[in-house]
C-alpha cells in the first residue's frame, strides 16, 4: 500500500526515513541539493511493517516548450531497498505519481540513470531528443550534458519531443 501525502503533512520521521532510504540506494551520490530538489510536493511511501521500502516524490517545476510555459510534475527521489527490488514497490510508488501528474500538471519529466532508463520506458515515459537548457540566473545555458537522460511523461498537451525543452533554474543538478 502506498501512503500519497505533501511535504507538509508527510511528518519528520517519514521524511527522516526517506532521506535514509535515499542516501542508501544512491550510495553515497544523493546529497542535500538533491534531497531539497524532492520536497514541496507529493511524495509516495511505500512501507513493510515499520521499514520504508521504496519512496518517489513529485513537485512543480516550470518547462518552456514551443515559446509556452508548462506546468510540470517533476519526479524526484524515487528509490527501492536493494533486498525489496522486483516486487512491485517501485512501480506502486510510480503508478501513484504518475496519478499526480495526469490529474495536476501539464506534463510529467525526470532525470534518469542507466539503471533507471528500462523501468521508465516500460512504464511510458519517454526520452527527450531536441537539445536540452535551463534559465539560470545569468540566462539560458544549454545542458548537452542531460541529453538522454531527461524523460517525460505526456500529459494532454502535444509534445514535439525534437524541440528545445528549457527547465527552470535550481541550485544542484537543473535537470
């Protein structure tokens, strides 16, 4: 069963565990940026008993598209133990953000890793071709770096996936 709660009311020892479970499955390479990148939305626990087995959180982030800015749910956080993998946890955490975007938002997009990239394909999400940028305070700076990487989940609005797509500007990694 999945929990689906704001920031605001997910409470100071689940927020504790999902920073712990993150730290963990991203061995290291998860730090404060990151995890401030994951707050102010809704986050998806999923939980054994008392242990925290997988969490994803969505949040609200601007992308300019085709000249228009669009609302956009962007998934943040998303990690499963490494001994509960394979159950089905990371896509209920999944299924129950995706729910968040198609009722709230524009557009779903992520940033992914190579282990990441099957999961989110097989559950629709698509990579993104045309050249990536962010609008950073001393203006639009491309992000080649991202290309491939960066996923959307389309929502009512066409998407010309060859386009420019801009995010909008965060201190960490922008995408």
């Amino acid at each position: 069963m999945i929990d689906l709660v704001h920031t605001s009311a997910a409470g100071p020892a689940a927020l504790a565990a999902a920073y712990g479970l993150l730290e963990e499955v991203f061995e290291g390479d998860f730090g404060a940026d990151d995890w401030e990148h994951s707050l102010g939305g809704m986050h998806a626990f999923a939980w054994a008993g008392d242990t925290l087995v997988a969490h994803g959180s969505v949040v609200q982030r601007r992308l300019v598209h085709n000249g228009r800015a669009l609302r956009c749910g962007y998934v943040e956080g998303v990690g499963v133990r490494a001994d509960q993998r394979r159950r089905g946890h990371g896509g209920a955490v999944m299924a129950a953000l995706e729910s968040v975007i198609r009722s709230a938002y524009d557009l779903g997009a992520l940033g992914t890793t190579d282990m990441g990239e099957p999961f989110y394909r097989s559950r629709g999400w698509l990579p993104w071709a045309g050249p990536l940028s962010a609008l950073t305070p001393t203006g639009v700076r491309d992000t080649p770096e991202e290309q491939g990487a960066v996923y959307v989940f389309p929502g009512v609005l066409p998407l010309d996936r060859s386009a420019p797509l801009t995010c909008d500007w965060r201190d960490g990694d922008v995408w």
